[in-house]
C-alpha cells in the first residue's frame, strides 16, 4: 500500500503526481486548442491563433483521456495494494514513461527549444521540468535512498 512508500515518494506519488495528471486532463478538455498549440513552447497569443483540426481535438482529447487514466492506476494501485513487487513494477512502468515523455517533448522542441527554459511555457514545464522532478524522485526510490538501511534486495511479496 501506499503506506508502505516513504513519506516523501508516498506524498508525490500518491498525492502530487495524481493532481497534476488531473489537471492534464482538464487542460484539453477546457480548451483543446491551447492545449494542443502549447505542446510546443509557444506564445500565448500564437496558442490562442491556432485552429485545431478535428483530428488534433481528438488527439488533445485522447491524451487527457490517458493522463486522467494514469492517474486513477496511480491511485488505484499505490493505495490499494500490499504487494510492493507490485508497487515497484508499476513505478518501473512510469520510470520508463518518464523517458518517453521527455524525450518525445524534446524532439518536438529540438535541441535549441529544449535548452531554452526561459522560453517554454507551462505546459513545456510540465512535459520537461515535472517529468525530470519525477523521474528522479522515482531513481532515487529505486537506489534504495529512502530506505532507512538502503535499498531491499528480492524484497518477496507477502500477500498475492
């Protein structure tokens, strides 16, 4: 269960990263336009000028579809079972998201949008800055760095 995290990787991932992949969600669904347009860090006033195609609604649609799904697993899973391999599997499962999401947001922004912070907008906070954040936190609860006598090696289940 959930309370079987440490406190700080317990309060993110069953608190925090929730929030903010239902606030993924409600970005498209309030207005899909500025959503899709802000993937990429834009203006505002660029965002707003963007007219989505019915196929880039759907797509801003379905992909706040998934965050909101990503967040009920998130709640589901962390706060309802024993099990920690399962626990563990599924923050492994985000790890490597976290890679994809990056790294897809990066491609988008190339090199010279990427490593340019000043310029990105929230949403480009989120895709990048959020996404690192969680990342690290998941590599430093993998490490074994929350644990009060390190990492446990073969940790068995208890409950199936």
């Amino acid at each position: 269960m959930a309370s079987s995290l440490p406190t700080l990787p317990r309060i993110v991932f069953t608190i925090i990263e929730p929030i903010s992949l239902v606030a993924g969600f409600l970005g498209p669904l309030v207005s899909p336009q500025f959503f899709a347009a802000s993937q990429l860090a834009t203006t505002k006033a660029a965002a707003e000028a963007h007219e989505l195609t019915a196929t880039e609604h759907i797509l801003a649609l379905q992909l706040g579809n998934a965050y909101l799904l990503l967040g009920f697993l998130g709640v589901f899973i962390l706060n309802t079972t024993l099990d920690l391999p399962t626990v563990r599997a599924y923050l492994a499962a985000l790890w490597l998201g976290d890679i994809g999401h990056v790294l897809i947001t990066a491609w988008g922004l190339g090199l010279k949008g990427t490593f340019n912070i000043f310029g990105w907008n929230a949403v480009t906070w989120g895709n990048i800055g959020f996404t690192v954040m969680l990342f690290a936190l998941r590599s430093l609860y993998f490490l074994g760095v929350f644990d009060k006598n390190g990492a446990k090696k073969g940790s068995k289940s208890k409950q199936t």
